[in-house]
C-alpha cells in the first residue's frame, strides 16, 4: 500500500519566506505514518528544494500567470508519476487558479481544502468595508483611491497618520497628503490601482494563523505577537498570546465569515478602548506557522485531514509562553541536482 502523498507549494525559504517548507515540517510532524512529500516549485532556486528531511520529489511549476489549463497539465503528469493525495497551495497568488482546476483536480482523485473564491474576494483591501456592513466585523474605516485627484479630500475624512496600502501587498504610514501621494504613487506603479487609505490604529497588533470548517465553525486558532522583525516587517520571532477577548474576536469573525480552509488574521486591540479591529485577512497559512505544531495545534496536519474528509474536532486555545526564533544558515546542494531540476524540471531523493 502506497503512502499518503501530499504535494506543497511556496518552497521559497529566504529573509521573506514562503510558507512550504513549514508546511511541510507540520505535516511530517503530524503525521502517524509516514508519508511521501511533493514539492512543488517555481525556481530551481528555491533552498526547499534541497533542504534535508523536506520533499522526496521536487517538481518545478507554471507561474500561475501561464493560466488555469497549464497548470492543470502539469499536475496531472505529476499525478501520472506519483499519484497525489492531497495539494496544499500556499501562496497567495497561486489560489485562484487553483481554485479554477478544483473540480478537475478532484476527478482526478486530488483533494483540497482552500477558501472558496467568494472569500478570496472579501480578503482584498478595497472590500474590507464590506466586512463591517455585510457581516459585522470590526474593521478600520478605509476608502479605496483610484486616481491622486482624491487626496486632498483625505482631511475630510480622516485624522492623520493614515495607512496607505496596496490591494494584496505593501503598507505606509503616511503624516500628510503629501506622503500619501508618495505612496499611492510608489504602490500604483508596483502593484496597480487601487491604493487603500485605512484609518491608523494604534494598539497592539497580533498575528493569528487559523483554520476554518467552512460551516463557521473554528477548527483551531494560534495567536501571537511579534517580538523580532526583518526590514520588510516580517515576524522574525513571536511568542503564542492567550486572551479571552482576541479569542472571543477570532471565533466570531471565522465564524460570520464561515471560513474554509487556512488563513492568517492581523489583528488590532486599539490602546485606549480594547476594541478589536480586523486589518488583513491571508487567505493561506503564514511562514511561521509551525509555531503552531510548537504550541500543540497542528493547523497544517489538521488541513491535510479535513481534505481528506475526515472529521477534526474542535482545538481549545493554544498555551501561552511559546517562543518561534527564526534562523538563517547556509544550505549546501550539489550541482547535479540543479541540472535536475533546471533541465528534467524534476528532483527525486530519498529521505533519511
């Protein structure tokens, strides 16, 4: 009898990593069998690719800008040499063509457990005032810019700072409308319109990896605050938080939103009030999600079992007082295995 067979997404593992390798740690740690690891990546340059005790098959991918039918192809050749189980898609950007081959994924035999496509619209910044009037979730006041002729009409709205931020990606603090128009400017050009403006809340942020059944109810949740930064203002280091009130906040927020699959919450408790404030929603997992397998709620594995259909019983809030401190080291890889991957499009080792 074969193994369960799992393929991953987002081996990129740099100062800015993606969430696959940790995905990757969670399912072998969670698993009570062993099971075979796929994974699947966009540059022979990814370090996961050629980390030890990670994937036994490696195979490069599409960008999912080639579209829906390419990608599908390519799985299926995948799934022709090494029949896959189960797909965890880990980027952001990768989702919606996932979510376009689901059902020919399915026939096929392969299973996911993803947020549907109408989630993925809410989770974009220029509908997060939907949140609040449509379901009721706390959400900091926001309007959405599509041309620099709406700045200066900001002080009738807002009290500045402000934080001008890009549909999917980047975020600034902006003191005045003219730092505003630095940033619509610096965002437009890199990412396109809309530019978000979102009234600035000062408190204290939390960062929360979840997962949700799909029916609103919360398969499990791990809060925590970041303690250690990169320049790019990623979590180097965080420590797992235990408050009734942020776990009251997430519970409901899943639950309005009847959220399938992983995601990642940014979280504000604003200074003087305590009110929670939701800032983003991450429709995947984080990279530091294997803070969660350390504080005893293996969200990942978790995943893995509800795509297969199985039943996974609600987790109690995560313990408190449990530390990620992430590290860089150099990873060492033979030239052989980068002709591999760069001319076959494929590796294939054997774990010890």
């Amino acid at each position: 009898m074969r193994p369960l067979t799992i393929a991953v997404t987002g081996l990129n593992a740099t100062d800015n990593p993606a969430p696959g390798v940790p995905v990757i740690r969670s399912i072998r740690a969670g698993s009570p069998e062993p099971c075979r690891i796929i994974g699947l990546a966009y540059d022979p340059l990814d370090p996961g690719n050629y980390m030890e005790g990670i994937a036994d098959d490696i195979y490069l991918m599409p960008y999912p800008s080639q579209g829906a039918q390419v990608l599908l192809e390519r799985i299926a050749h995948i799934h022709g040499q090494t029949p896959i189980d189960v797909i965890l898609p880990t980027l952001d950007s990768e989702l919606p063509t996932y979510l376009k081959i689901q059902g020919d994924l399915r026939d096929l035999g392969v299973r996911m457990f993803v947020p549907h496509e109408s989630q993925l619209r809410l989770r974009s910044k220029a509908k997060f005032n939907e949140l609040k009037d449509n379901l009721g979730i706390e959400v900091p006041k926001s309007i959405t810019l599509t041309e620099s002729s709406q700045i200066p009409k900001l002080d009738d709205d807002f009290r500045f700072p402000v934080m001008v931020k890009g549909q999917f990606y980047d975020a600034y603090i902006a003191y005045s409308p003219m730092e505003v128009e630095g940033h619509f400017q610096r965002i437009r050009s890199k990412w396109g319109l809309p530019v978000i403006v979102q009234q600035f809340i000062t408190g204290e942020e939390y960062d929360v990896v979840a997962v949700g059944d799909g029916r609103g109810g919360l398969v499990g949740a791990v809060p925590m605050r970041k303690m250690q930064l990169t320049d790019k203002g990623k979590a180097w280091g965080g420590i797992t938080i235990n408050d009734p009130g942020l776990n009251r906040f997430i519970e409901d927020a899943m639950s309005k939103l009847a959220w399938q699959g992983p995601c990642e919450l940014e979280i504000m408790r604003e200074q003087t009030t305590g009110k929670h404030y939701m800032l983003e929603i991450n429709p995947r997992f984080p990279a530091w999600v294997f803070l969660s397998v350390g504080a005893g709620r293996n969200l990942p594995w978790a995943t893995v079992e509800l795509a297969l259909g199985r039943d996974v019983a609600p987790m109690e809030p995560a313990a408190p007082g449990v530390l990620f401190l992430r590290h860089s080291f150099d990873q060492i890889c033979t030239l052989a295995d980068y002709e591999a991957l760069t001319t076959a499009g494929e590796l294939h080792r054997t774990n010890k």
